[in-house]
C-alpha cells in the first residue's frame, strides 16, 4: 500500500499562524451546532479532523478560548481568526476550520452534524448523512449558551 505523502498547509489570513498536517483528515463535515454558528460567526461551520501527532503549528502562536469543558478554540493573536478546536489532552484530534487550509477544495464534507440547531431558512441540498449531537456518545455540548 502506498503512503501518503503530501503535507495540507493553511493558516490565518494575515499569515501570522501557519500550520501543516501530514496525514489526510480522519474526517470532513458540516457543523450546524450553536457552538459552531456562534464561533464562526455564520449559520455553519465546516471542519476538517485531524489525528493529533500529524498537525503542527509551524509559525506563530495561537490565543485560545476555553469553549466547553472538553475544548479550547484557538486563535491567530494578531487578525482574530478562528483556526483550530482542540481538546485539552495532546492525543485528541485537531479539527481545522475547512477554509483556513490553502487548498480546501482537496477535501469534500461528508456529512452533517448538529443538525437538531441548523438555522430554519438553510436548505441543504446534498444527499449527505445528517448526525443529531445526542446521536453521539461522548459528545457532551456546553450548557452555556
């Protein structure tokens, strides 16, 4: 089998904060949950998971907000940008905001989470999965929205 050997790059739009991951994401999907509207400033939020031990910040630092018991979002300092959710524990996935990769259109959303919050007026209109957060058994969302 062979490996894979491109490296997906992205960063902040003022190029403060640079990050690459050397492995394809374990997964590509469409966030509806409030947390998500609210973080991004939009009615959705597209993600891409990463295995920990493949993504690294390469230039900057990031500013963090403590989001929910289980996870911080992190930030570029200097523009604002929402790049990455992280959990507390250095073996957790890194889930990257689709848009920040340089390349996003590489990688295809493959379904729909939080879908019990999705804004009335947004039709989707793909044929993809659709996952309700208490679908999920570990998922614990904040209780303080």
């Amino acid at each position: 089998m062979a490996v894979w050997q491109r490296v997906m790059c992205g960063g902040c739009l003022c190029a403060a904060v640079r990050y690459e991951a050397r492995r394809l994401p374990r997964e590509v999907y469409y966030c509806h949950c409030e947390v998500c509207r609210r973080a991004f400033r939009n009615v959705v939020a597209v993600w891409a998971r990463f295995a920990a031990d493949s993504f690294h910040i390469v230039r900057g630092e990031n500013s963090f907000y403590r989001s929910s018991d289980v996870a911080q979002r992190r930030f570029c300092r200097s523009f604002g940008a929402q790049l990455v959710v992280m959990g507390f524990e250095t073996d957790e996935p890194v889930t990257v905001a689709l848009g920040s990769l340089n390349r996003p259109q590489d990688l295809r959303p493959e379904g729909h989470f939080g879908v019990e919050s999705k804004v009335p007026w947004f039709k989707v209109l793909d044929d993809l999965p659709h996952t309700r957060t208490e679908d999920i058994p570990d998922f614990d969302p904040p209780k303080r929205l």
